[in-house]
C-alpha cells in the first residue's frame, strides 16, 4: 500500500462511498496520484484483465426527429443521404457480423418516426431467428422513450415486447449529460435526464441489463459530471442493472456545437481525469469502466488503462455515429490484445454480460 495526502483519495483507499463534494475535489487532485488510487482501485476489483467484446454496430436509420447539436450523424426524412435499413439488409449486415466472428450486435439509430412498433419487433426476431447465438444488444433508453411517444405505447409496454421478441440488452446511449444546465444545450427533442434513468429502471426491473454513459468535453463544468455519475450511482443502487459505464469524449468535428464556437478544449489529461474519477465514485457498484477507444484514439486508451479503465469495450465494427465527426478507426482482436498487453494487462474477450469466452 502507499500513502495519500488527500482525505478524499484516503477515503477511496478505505473503500468509503465518495460524496459530490468528494468528488468535485478530486478535479484539484494531482492527476498522477489520482491515477494511481483509481489504478489500485481497479486492481481490487477487476484484477490486471483487460476486456473487450467482438462487436458489430448496426444503425438501422440516420433519420432523426431531434436537432441535437452533439451530433454529426441526424439526416431529415429529405436529405439525400437519409435512410432507414429494412430487415432484409440488416440481416445481411448480422451475417456478415457472424462471419467476422462477433457475438454481440449492437443496433442504436435515429429517432425516426415512421417506424412503427412492429419494425424494431420484427428486425429482432428476424436477427434472433437466424442468428440464435448472437446477443442484440438494440436500443438505447432514449430511442426507447421516443418509440413509447411516437407508438403510444408505455414505455415497459415497449420493453416488454421487445423483450419477447428476442432483445437481449439496451446500449448506455443518450444519457449525454443529465444535468438541466448543460443538456438544454446539447440536445433538442430528445428525453430528459431523468426520463432516460426512468427508461433504464424500468428495464432494469424486467431484467433487460444495460450500459450506462456519459458524454463529456463539450460545455460542461466539473459539477455536471459528477452529478451524472452519481445519479447513475443511486439507480445502481436500487436495481443493479448497469453493466458498465463508459465515458464518451466528445468529438466535435461536423457539428453545430462546434460551428458555433461553443466547445471548451481540453487536453488528454481531462479525459484521464474524468476516466479515474468515474473509477472512485462507482467503485462497488458499477466495477466495469469501459475505455471507448474510437473516440479516445487507440494510444490514450491504452493509456487509460493506467487510469481506472479494465475494458476496452470491443471491435465495433462498421460503428457509423462517431465516424461522423470524423473519426474512422479499425481494430482487430489482434491488435486490441496487443494493447493490452503492451500495458501489462490480460486480454481477455468477453460476452456483452461481462463473462469471459477466452484470454489471449
């Protein structure tokens, strides 16, 4: 063991809940002894391996009810790059994904009204039917309010005959920043923060696991973001349904938020400091801090798992939001292992439910 100087990282090291105020402190700590407790930290918990997952990202539309200014992938019905796959093509892109290997489909779209119910029913089914071994891993809380609007539908009337049909968990998707504050200026016509914890319990309560994340490095203050992770703490709490969490960096290339001069810069350590932090307040309750590494780059996720992180989340294979901002990235099982190990760490690939299928 070694010594801190900080009350707060002391608590951390005793295994004591961190407060708010615990924890806007910990954006005063020194980042390398920061680093180094949330290190030990993960240690504990999740030992030295490192997981990820051989994931395919389908977006089955880019047609969006929303403006979000975050986002460089929304088209309207008009626009000429618009679409909304139909079954045949998605099962195509799921045949694909198996012979690639993946075990985990994960599906997340526009907010597209003229879907109806029976589109996302039958697009699972389909996928469940021919493709039995895979998980669906479809629908993010926020598509799920807006498909309980548009459908009428309650919100566990939704999720219940999603479940049926074969959805196996929900992506952390939309959370954004809860924060009133900061979210009515990052998103227009999507849930509030608190209707996305509402989605996310409910399903949690239906035994529909699910990720949980954070979108930060845009207009947000330190209080924002551990106000966000706190509220997520307390759901965890109550239901114990979040299988990760993953912090987002904000990529602000194609979007209005950028055009319009908004964005705070920040450097690489912001993004470490926010990674170990996450680490200490969900320490006990959400043990998996995922590094997405398509929005970090791959050496600062590497990085980052000196940081608090011990997943690297997966493949991701033809991942298309994030691309468009920009940022296009390819990784293969070979060389995710290689990161791993080059950090000292055990590769190990997983399922979506965070059970090992096999160390490299």
């Amino acid at each position: 063991m070694f010594s801190v100087t900080s009350n707060v990282l002391e608590k951390a090291l005793k295994n004591e809940e961190l407060s708010f105020n615990d924890g806007l402190e910990l954006f005063n700590e020194d980042i390398f002894m920061l680093g180094k407790v949330a290190d030990e930290i993960r240690k504990r918990l999740k030992n030295d391996m490192v997981t990820f997952t051989v994931s395919y990202y389908i977006n089955y539309t880019n047609i969006c009810a929303a403006n979000c200014p975050i986002c460089a992938f929304y088209r309207k019905k008009y626009d000429k790059d618009a679409y909304a796959l139909n079954i045949d093509e998605i099962l195509r892109r799921v045949n694909v994904a198996v012979d690639l290997g993946a075990s985990e489909i994960h599906i997340v779209g526009g907010f597209n009204p003229d879907l109806k119910m029976e589109y996302y029913e039958q697009m699972i089914k389909a996928i469940k039917s021919r493709f039995n071994r895979v998980t669906v891993k479809a629908l993010t809380p926020a598509e799920i309010f807006f498909i309980s609007k548009v459908t009428r539908n309650s919100i566990r009337e939704v999720l219940s005959r999603l479940k049926d049909a074969g959805l196996d968990a929900l992506p952390g998707g939309g959370a954004e920043i809860f924060h009133e504050d900061v979210r009515k200026y990052i998103v227009k016509g999507k849930c509030s923060g608190d209707e996305w914890l509402k989605v996310a319990e409910e399903a949690h309560n239906l035994g529909i696991k699910s990720n949980c994340t954070m979108l930060y490095g845009h207009i947000e203050e330190p209080k924002h973001i551990i106000d966000h992770i706190l509220r997520l703490r307390e759901l965890q709490k109550r239901s114990n349904g979040f299988l990760t969490f993953i912090p987002l960096r904000f990529s602000a290339n194609n979007t209005e938020l950028a055009i319009k001069g908004m964005v705070i810069e920040r450097s690489s350590l912001y993004d470490l400091r926010v990674i170990s932090i996450a680490r200490l307040l969900l320490a006990n309750y959400i043990n998996n801090i995922s590094v997405y590494w398509i929005a970090l780059g791959k050496k600062l996720a590497q990085i980052a798992l000196a940081y608090g992180g011990n997943d690297l989340v997966g493949t991701a294979f033809e991942e298309e939001i994030f691309s468009a901002t920009g940022l296009k990235y390819n990784i293969s099982i070979e060389e995710l292992s290689y990161i791993i190990k080059s950090a000292n760490r055990i590769p190990a690939q997983r399922d979506t439910f965070h059970n090992i299928i096999k160390q490299y």
